[in-house]
C-alpha cells in the first residue's frame, strides 16, 4: 500500500507553480500548488498527463481553449496539448497529478491535425509588407506571399477563419531614394509601385483579404501615433544622445540605404541598420569602415533619438518564443543577440519622409519604418474588421488573435525580437499567440535578385494566366526553405515540359481517352479489387496524409507539398502502367473497371490536394471530373469519382509546354506537309521528347512510347483530324512521317486545311 498526502512544506517551484513528488505509484506523480492570481508555465510534452482538482478554483487554458478548475475537476492532457493552469480564486489552488509515456499515443497525438486546429479564433496570415519602391520579383513572390497565400487557403478548407493580409510599407527610407531616381515625391512613388505590387500580386492569383496602402490610409497615422505614444508610456524608452553617421558634404544624416559597411556582427558587407547576411542589427555608427552612398567617408557625431534598451528584454524575448512555432533559425538569432553586453536601438530617425510621434522631444524625426510595422499589422486586422463588421481595434488587441508571420531571413530581428517588446511596452497585459515562417534567399541563377543590377526575373515577364500554376507549383518546389536555393529558367522550361506537360498532363488527357474509350465518357463504379489495387489505394491514402502535414501550420513546407503533389502523379502514372497491361483481355473486364476507377481517384486526389499551391489547375481539373464546385473542403481520406460522372479529361488543357506553340523544322515536315508537322510536335509533347530530337523518321515503337502515351497520341488524332488510328497502327503502322502520310489520305481535307491555317498563323507570330 502507498499513501501520499499534500504537503505544503514539501513543495518546490517548477514550472513557475510548486510542486512536489510521490513516488512509487508506476507512473511520475506528484502534489501542486498554484497561489492566487499565479499562472502556471505554458507547456507542452509527450507524457499523457491528469489532473484532479482538490482544492480551490481556477482556469485550465488547453490549446487556445478555456475550461474551469474546481475541486472534483478530473482532466487528461494528450501528449503534446499545450497547457496552463490559472488560479482565478482568493485560496491556494491544490490538484494532484500523474503522467506518464506511452509512444503509440504520442506518436498519434503528433500527428492529429484536429489538435492542432486553430479551433474558432480569427487567424491572421501576414506577409511582409513589401517596399514600394519597384515591383515584385519571383524572389519576392517565392518566400512570403505564395506561403502565406497557401497557407491561408490550405486553413479555409480546414474550416478556420483565416484571413491573409500585407499592404505597402510606404515610409520606407528606399521609396526616399527611388523617388528621387525617377523624379517624383515619395508619396507618387509609392502609391505608384504599390499599385504595380497589387496588380503583381493579382497575377500570381494572391488576393490578399486586406491591403493596407499606409500613406493613403487615413486613420494610420494617428492610430501609429498614439502606437509610439502607449510605447513611451511604458518608461522603457527614452531620448538619448547617441553616435551616429552624416555625410561629409551635405551633413544630411544618415540610415539604412543611405549608408553601408562592414556588419559588427559577423563582417559582410552591409547596409545601415540590418545586416541581410547574418540577420543581425546595427546602429550605423558601429558599422566598419563606412562609405556613404556616395562613396564617401561619413562623419561622427551624435544625434539624439528615442532609443529602445532592447537588451534589457531577453528573458520576455525567450518567454515569448516558447508560446508559439519558433523555427530555431529565429530563437538562435535571439541568443546571439542577447549575449551582447548592450543593445541600444534608436526607434526615430531624422527624416522628412514619415510619421513624426505625437511627442515633440524629437523634432524633425519620423518613427523608425520598422518600429512603425509591428503598428501597421494591428492597423491591418482593425481595418478588416470594420469591413467584415468585426470589432477588432488595433488599439486592444484580444487575447484569442492568433497572427502568423511569413518573411524574409533579413526581417527575423524585426519580427520575432524587436515587435514582441514593443507589443510588451504598448500593450503589457496582451501575450500575442504569434507562429512565424522564415525563408531564405532565392537566388537567381546563382546570384542574388538585384533590382539596381537589372538581375531579375520581374512577376508582370512571366506570370499570365497560362503559366501562373506552373510558376506557383515550380515555386513551391524550389523556394528557399531552410537553405538558399536557386532559380534557374532552365530547369523552370524542363519542369513545365517533363513534369506538368510530358507526365501530369499527359496522364491525365490519357485516362481521359481511355475513359472515354471503354466507359462511353463516365466513371466507371470499382469492380473486383486485386492486392495491388488495395495497397495503391492505400499508397493514395500515405499521400493524402504526407501532404496534409507538409501544408499543416507546424510542418509547414511548400517544397514537400510540391513533392507530394508531383508523387500522386508519379505513383498514379506507374500503377497505370502496370494495371494496362489487361486493359482489353477478356476475364479481366471487373478489374479493369476498377483499375480506371482508382486512377480517377486520384485524379480527384489531385484536385484537392493541388488547391492551396496550384488553384486555377486544381478547379479545371474538378471541372473535368464533373465535380460542379472548385474543391473547398480539404479530403479526409481518399474518394472514388461517383460512378456515371461525366468525365472531359482526353482534351482537357492544364499546361503549355514552352516549345509547344513552335512548328517543327522542315526536317520534321516531310511530304505530308502540315500534318507531319502536327503530329511530330503531337508526338514531341506526348513522349516529352527533347526539342532538337529527330522525329519524322522514327515509329513510335523507337521512340519509346509507352502505351500510355500512345493512347494520348490516338486520341489527339482522333480529335484535331477525326480519323480513327488503331492502336496496332499506331505503333507498327511506321515512322512518324509514314503515319502523316497515311492520317492526310484519311482525313477529310478541311481538317488538314485547318492544321496548315494553324501553322501558318504560329508561323506568322
């Protein structure tokens, strides 16, 4: 027998409450004790825990949720619940607890994405407001807009109320100088490329649900104001003298592109204030040999400033990374920066361009831009409520906002050190619930993307809507998440060619055809169901949680939803391959039914899956499979197309291929003149052929077609010329240039007149 009574002289702080334990029971055990008005360290871990109420009254909070705490009050903590315990009464609150490990229950608490719903609370997505002072570039488009923009879509079909919002951050110090390039005041620069951003964006099928043009707003700079004014409230902030840089000639002090140097932190070169390379802030005056933008050595001397000792924060900075997703990445930048001695950071500038503070302490002086952002997204959330009808004031932020950041590398320090203590200074008894989502550098072609260096792939060059989903999908394969990754327009061209065009829409057009071939057009109901079916269904199934979780707020990775995404296909395309091989044997007839019937499952599969990173895709391809709405429910297991759905996927069009628009050369025209031509590029497209290989003096059969592709190819025939090529003719009828003689002799002659009318037109652009 075990017996264990509470003892209050026996307790000891952990956890930020008392606790002691009681051993010998078979799993951990132990009394606590929560003091009145004392809360309990939020938490989570993999043992399953209980709690029994003994005495007093309080509040568990388990994963944005509230519950009360009496005596009598029993609950069970699943591995991983994030959880804290309140003492809201006037008396200790005692409770007694137990938990232990089991890894079966763990595993499957990790894994449940119910938990780790964002339940009834509003959820706000930001992307980085971008800089007006040019366009967007698809290193810009590849890192926080289509994450957030996936993220926010991938929530809504889980049924959160999600909302993505960003804006222009118009008082930035660059809109100064490209304002003063191209001859305008920095509000025409602003308002004009932010506009330029906004139709980018629309192009790239983000339509943010808020878009905040901060000079054009009304209501932002008072709001901004009386922002910095709660911050200089709290006493934390101050007006000091401090070093800083003014350029030798002109005296005009000196910040961010105006200035640059050696990083203090880890000795790249840098620009004033952020260091892009290391992550890492500066004040200028500690910049190593400076050079101002002129290319001359600036001046010492001292400006005073309303500075932030945000060294003094480092244990509210560590508190507030563990409420929420904080990649590594970000909380290592945090330790690095709280190991220095000081960490002085002026929040006003001088400036002309700006919000000056309601305070006159500083004349002359504008709200630093950055300081002014952690403003800018309450503003975001105020001014979408008023237009949803939802009393959301950037003023009191509420407890149940749950705001995810997606940025840049180069905006860590701003995001998840310096925002959460000024939210601390503005607003003390708010604990904003933030998760955040870094990407590294995109590269281009090995380089960084550089507007000043015209290195660039600009979104209005190669966004329109025939490739927008070919963008996003190659996009979400390459982004730079966790490491620097890189664009190259070549492997883009062979992406869209063998991927998109030469395996997904060439497997597609063919189930198609073979639907329409064997099923009159309709999906057939599943037949008898071989071991092999059953594990591919299965394997269906892997995918559709594979790629759940890679779009999930914890595991977050466009380059593995993409990976996913293109294994649906490649799983699809290598189980048909072997399922084709009974298409036409008699016997067989039940199981090819459901051959046929499983591979539209995932085609069906696809569409809902492909949403969130490829939407104008994903609705053609449910168009084609009869579902009357584009996908707005994320699938909680794997469906079977209804049986006598109409089915249009022989000559549904998803991709263009980059070549595809261009005739062949003469070697490939051959006597039979426009129709050699037709089908050598037919063939080119269906076999994902190289562009310089010879075509016209090969069969089908020496070019490695499979039969898959084959029926691809019979069935574009039958629908550009209508003429009915067997399959034995197809492959063994001779090359391709013999098959375009034999397909001009068959088919009506205004068919072959439209072919050479098409050439003739492609030709003429």
């Amino acid at each position: 027998m075990i017996i264990a009574s509470y003892d209050a002289a026996a307790l000891e702080e952990a956890f930020g409450i008392d606790m002691s334990s009681v051993e010998g029971l078979g799993t951990g055990a132990g009394w606590g004790r929560v003091a009145p008005g004392v809360t309990s360290e939020r938490h989570h871990h993999d043992e399953t825990e209980l709690f029994v109420v003994v005495a007093g009254s309080g509040e568990f909070a388990v994963d944005g949720g509230r519950h009360p705490a009496s005596p009598g009050t029993v609950i069970l903590f699943e591995p991983f619940e994030t959880h804290v315990l309140t003492n809201t009464g006037d008396s200790d609150l005692v409770f007694f607890t137990q938990y232990w490990r089991d890894a079966g229950r763990a595993l499957t608490s990790a894994g449940d994405e119910r938990r780790k719903s964002f339940g009834d609370r509003p959820v706000f997505v930001f992307s980085t407001p971008p800089t007006p002072n040019g366009d967007l570039h698809l290193g810009h488009l590849s890192g926080p807009y289509l994450g957030a923009d996936a993220f926010t879509r991938f929530q809504r079909m889980n049924g959160t109320e999600a909302y993505h919002l960003t804006g222009s951050d118009d008082y930035q110090s660059y809109v100064v100088g490209a304002a003063r390039a191209e001859g305008r005041t920095p509000a025409e620069t602003a308002a004009h490329h932010s506009a330029e951003i906004a139709e980018t964006l629309r192009l790239m099928d983000i339509e943010p649900d808020q878009y905040t043009v901060t000079d054009q707003d009304p209501r932002y700079r008072e709001g901004l104001k009386d922002f910095f004014s709660k911050v200089v409230a709290s006493g934390k902030v101050a007006v000091t003298g401090r070093d800083a840089l003014f350029d030798a000639d002109s005296g005009a002090y000196l910040y961010e592109v105006d200035v640059k140097g050696g990083c203090p932190g880890c000795g790249n070169g840098t620009s004033g204030n952020i260091c892009e390379e290391c992550g890492e802030p500066n004040t200028v005056a500690d910049l190593t040999e400076p050079r101002s933008a002129a290319e001359a050595a600036p001046v010492r001397g001292t400006s005073e400033r309303w500075t932030l000792p945000l060294h003094t924060f480092g244990g509210e900075v560590r508190d507030h990374h563990k409420l929420g997703r904080v990649p590594a990445r970000l909380r290592e930048l945090a330790d690095r920066l709280f190991a220095r001695p000081g960490l002085d950071i002026p929040i006003t500038h001088p400036s002309s361009w700006g919000v000056e503070p309601h305070e006159g302490d500083t004349e002359g002086q504008v709200i630093w831009v950055w300081p002014e952002m952690s403003y800018g997204f309450l503003h975001g959330i105020q001014s979408l409520g008023g237009r949803l009808g939802r009393d959301w004031q950037a003023a009191a932020p509420a407890p149940d906002w749950k705001i995810v950041h997606f940025f840049g590398y180069d905006n860590s320090f701003y995001h998840a050190v310096l925002y959460p203590v000024l939210y601390r200074l503005a607003f003390p008894d708010w604990k904003p619930d933030i998760d955040y989502h870094v990407n590294e550098f995109y590269l281009l072609e090995g380089q960084k993307f550089s507007t000043s260096r015209r290195h660039a792939i600009w979104g209005k060059e190669i966004l329109n809507p025939g490739t927008v989903d070919a963008v996003r999908y190659f996009l979400s394969a390459t982004r730079p998440e966790g490491l620097r990754t890189n664009f190259q327009r070549a492997a883009y061209d062979r992406t869209l060619d063998e991927t998109l065009v030469g395996t997904w829409q060439a497997w597609l057009n063919g189930l198609g055809a073979r639907v329409a071939k064997h099923h009159g057009g309709k999906a057939p109901d599943a037949g008898n169901w071989t071991p092999e079916q059953q594990a591919f269904l299965a394997r269906l199934g892997a995918r559709l949680a594979a790629i759940t979780g890679a779009l999930s707020n914890d595991a977050f990775s466009l380059n593995q939803a993409a990976a996913e995404l293109d294994g649906i296909v490649a799983d699809t395309v290598r189980f048909s391959r072997a399922e084709s091989l009974l298409t036409d044997t008699v016997g067989w007839e039940k199981e090819s039914r459901t051959a046929i019937a499983l591979e539209l499952a995932a085609a069906r599969l696809l569409a809902h899956a492909a949403t969130p990173v490829m939407p104008r895709f994903a609705a053609r391809l449910a168009a084609a499979l009869g579902m009357p709405d584009a996908p707005s429910a994320w699938p909680r297991t794997v469906e079977l197309v209804a049986p006598g759905t109409p089915v249009d996927l022989a000559h549904a069009h998803f991709f263009t291929s980059p070549g595809a628009a261009a005739a062949p050369d003469g070697t490939d025209g051959g006597a039979a003149g426009p129709v050699t031509g037709w089908l050598a590029a037919t063939v080119r497209a269906a076999l994902r052929l190289e562009d310089g290989q010879q075509i016209a003096d090969r069969t089908l059969t020496q070019l490695a077609a499979s039969s898959l592709q084959a029926v691809t190819v019979q069935y574009q025939i039958q629908e550009a010329l209508d003429v009915d090529l067997s399959m034995d003719e197809l492959l063994h009828g001779g090359t391709v240039e013999e098959l375009a003689a034999l397909l001009a002799e068959r088919a009506d002659p205004a068919a072959v007149e439209a072919l050479a009318e098409a050439a003739r037109t492609e030709g003429g652009h």
